[in-house]
C-alpha cells in the first residue's frame, strides 16, 4: 500500500519537452518518492485501499516543486545606497571600480559568523519557500578568504536545513578580487585552488564551483586555472558569463562541460554553439537585467535554435538583483525576454533541476524521483509567469510531506 496518494486534479510532469499535462491525474508516494503519477482513470482500484493517506487537490494544479538555481542568499549588510547611485546615472562598473558592489557586501559578509548568515538568509528563504520553492541554490563569494568562503556555505546548509529545503551550494571564491590581493590577482587564484578549493572538497562543503568572468572580476585565463582545479578535485563547474561583456565565458563554460553558464546577455553565435555541443544549460537572469537597466537580452533565440535548454532564477544578490520572488522573475523572463510560458515553466522546475544536477533527483513528476510538489489554486499554468504580484499557491509537498503554504517574514531583506 502507498503512503498517500493526490488526485482529483491536473498534473504537469514536464515530460518530454512540454509541460507533460495530464487533466484528471494522481500521483502516489511511498517513503518520501514517487511511486506511480499518471491519469486517475489508470489508477486500477479504489483510492482508499490504494493508499494509507488520499489527498484531494479540489480540481487545483500540481506540479514539481520549484528550484531557484541560482541565488547569493547568504551575506550581510545590503547596497540600496548603490542602487540610489545607480538611478542617479553611475553604471555597475563605475560604482565597482569605486571600491562599491560586491567589495561593499565582502566587507559587512566577514563580519558575521556562520549563526548570523544563517540567521539574515532565513527571511529570504521563507519568502521563496512561500512561492513554491522546495529546492535552492546558494552560493558564496561574499567571504574571499578561507575561513569566510567555509562559513558561508556552512550557513547556506544550516538555514536550508531550518527551512527543509533542498540544498545545492556553490563554492564561488573566484567572486571578485578581494581588496588585500588587489595588485596581486594570480595569487589570489592560487590560494583558491591550491588552499581553499581542497578544504571545499575535502569537508564536502560545496555541490559544484562557479566563477566570474569578467573586466572587473576574473580573466578568463585566470578562470580557467580555477576550473582545472576544481576538475581535479571531482567538482563539477558553472560560469556567471557575458554578462557586462563578451569575454568568451560561454565558450570557456563549455571547454570545461560545465554545467551551466549564467547571465549571457552579451553571448555570441560562437558561445551558443559551443553551449549547445557541450550540453551546457543556459541561465536567464532577468532580476539583474531589469535592475541594471541592461537593454541587451541574452540570444534567446539562438540558444532555441541550438536547442540549448533555459533555466530561469531569481539571482538574488544584494546588488544587482534584490529579487524575492521566483514568480516574478518568471514573469520578467517573459516580458523581459520573450521567453514562452512553457519554457518558464519548465526553466523553473527540470530545466533547473539538470543546472544542479539534480535532473534524476527532482524537477518532475515520474516514478523514482522526489515527491517535491507545489499545488496551485489557477485555471491555467500560464497564470504564473502572467500575474504580477499574484501568489496562488495552495501549499507545498517536500519528500512526500505536505506543508501549508508558507508565509515570509516581517523583515525580508534580513538586515543587522
């Protein structure tokens, strides 16, 4: 006999390369996995001798669990001063170059301990979680020593754990140049690989390691030592690439197989192609495009016509993307750039799932995968990325047990 079993309602499994709808289904879960999901007609018996718990979804959607794959949620101090700035006519560059941007986050980042970080990200995950959320990546990239890249991870899984979200953490101590190195860039690279990427893998602290490649962050050279290390070591890679400049990230996400590259708005048809061969997922960020007031959108049709697959995250930061909400960035990646509801949709749930990893582990409803679902009270599924400021999230379900949707804190931004 299962352990529960939903129904009376529909389903998007996100098999093959639609939503996989099914209008009257049911899915079965026994020891925190799927066991069987199809039409309710296929169900072969009556509900109640089927399974120990049944749950009706009162003719709602169900669909995976959502999977913001690309955040910085783990940091102190936050930048509106930067933005006011920013709105005043200086450019992301101009305030970087000023000792401003993620510099300004490093500074208030080393003066927390792990209890604090985890502390200030708890508010920023209640408020995903109450979106739908049930997996999320953090990574660091705050810290630029050690001990303050090694606390911010730990942080990242103590306040996923309080929240009991699935986790994957990126180790991204090639964030930007830290002031003490200033002059002396390649040693910094060198303790990345040679002291502070053995410590990542040997204490298991991170799932894969992303860089930033960049004018006012790291060469692509420079980069490239760090993913030969990191390859070394068994990590897997991803890239924040082209996203101020085409700097070749693509193409160099590529030579390394990684498993995405993020950004992309100054892409060329060359980086495209090389995603596309490699099999390297492409990550729309439109949180960080509409607040840099960028008027370059990434190749989205190039990557369409490659058949590169796009994933879609809030890239939370306290810079260049304060975004809360998932649905929202949803909806940005569709007015912003021209991204269809299907491929938001799926951009959100197995697109992103295959960005960590995590593409047999979650991201769809199919036997053997986690029972991470979100059930939503709407007529239609385009309903999501379409609303704006519209939450109709009924509750959650995380390794097959059911949550009341939840609600974010008072104080989201989590500052001291």
């Amino acid at each position: 006999m299962w352990d529960a079993l939903w129904l009376n309602g529909s389903l998007a499994t996100m098999a093959g390369d639609g939503l996989g709808a099914i209008a009257d289904g049911a899915v079965a879960v026994s020891d925190g996995k799927i066991v069987w999901a199809g039409a309710r007609s296929d169900l072969g018996g009556a509900p109640n001798t089927l399974a120990r718990t049944v749950n009706d979804l009162g003719g709602a959607w169900l669909t995976p669990g959502l999977i913001d794959c690309h955040t910085h949620l783990v940091h102190a101090g936050d930048r509106a001063r930067e933005f006011a700035l920013r709105m005043a006519g200086a450019s992301y560059e101009e305030i970087a170059r000023a000792g401003g941007g993620i510099l300004s986050t490093v500074a208030a980042t080393r003066a927390a301990d792990v209890d604090e970080l985890a502390r200030l990200a708890a508010p920023r995950l209640a408020s995903l979680m109450a979106e739908g959320v049930t997996t999320v990546e953090i990574k660091s990239g705050y810290g630029l020593t050690t001990a303050s890249e090694a606390a911010m991870l730990r942080a990242a899984a103590q306040a996923a754990a309080a929240a009991g979200l699935r986790l994957h953490r990126s180790f991204l101590g090639a964030h930007t140049i830290p002031p003490e190195y200033a002059q002396r860039p390649d040693e910094y690279v060198a303790r990345i690989c040679y002291e502070m990427l053995p410590l990542v893998a040997e204490e298991g602290l991170a799932d894969s390691v992303d860089a930033f490649v960049e004018r006012i962050a790291f060469t692509p050279a420079q980069v490239a030592r760090v993913f030969e290390a990191a390859t070394r070591l068994g990590l897997p890679v991803r890239l924040h690439a082209d996203q101020i400049t085409d700097q070749g990230g693509a193409a160099l996400a590529a030579q390394f197989k990684a498993l995405s590259a993020d950004h992309l708005e100054h892409t060329s048809p060359a980086g495209v192609a090389a995603m596309a061969a490699a099999g390297t997922v492409a990550v729309m960020l439109p949180g960080a495009y509409y607040c840099l007031r960028d008027t370059r959108m990434p190749p989205i049709a190039a990557f369409r016509e490659h058949g590169v697959p796009m994933a879609v995250a809030t890239d939370c930061n306290p810079g260049t993307s304060p975004l809360f909400s998932l649905l929202t960035a949803m909806n940005m990646a569709s007015v912003l750039f021209r991204m269809t509801a299907t491929e938001v949709l799926r951009g959100v749930t197995c697109v992103a799932a295959r960005v960590l990893g995590l593409g047999e582990v979650c991201g769809r409803i199919a036997p053997g995968l986690a029972a991470d679902f979100a059930i939503w009270r709407v007529g239609d599924l385009a309903e999501l990325p379409y609303r704006i400021g519209f939450n109709p999230l009924v509750g959650t379900v995380v390794a097959g047990h059911p949550r009341a949707r939840a609600r974010p804190h008072a104080s989201i931004a989590g500052t001291a």
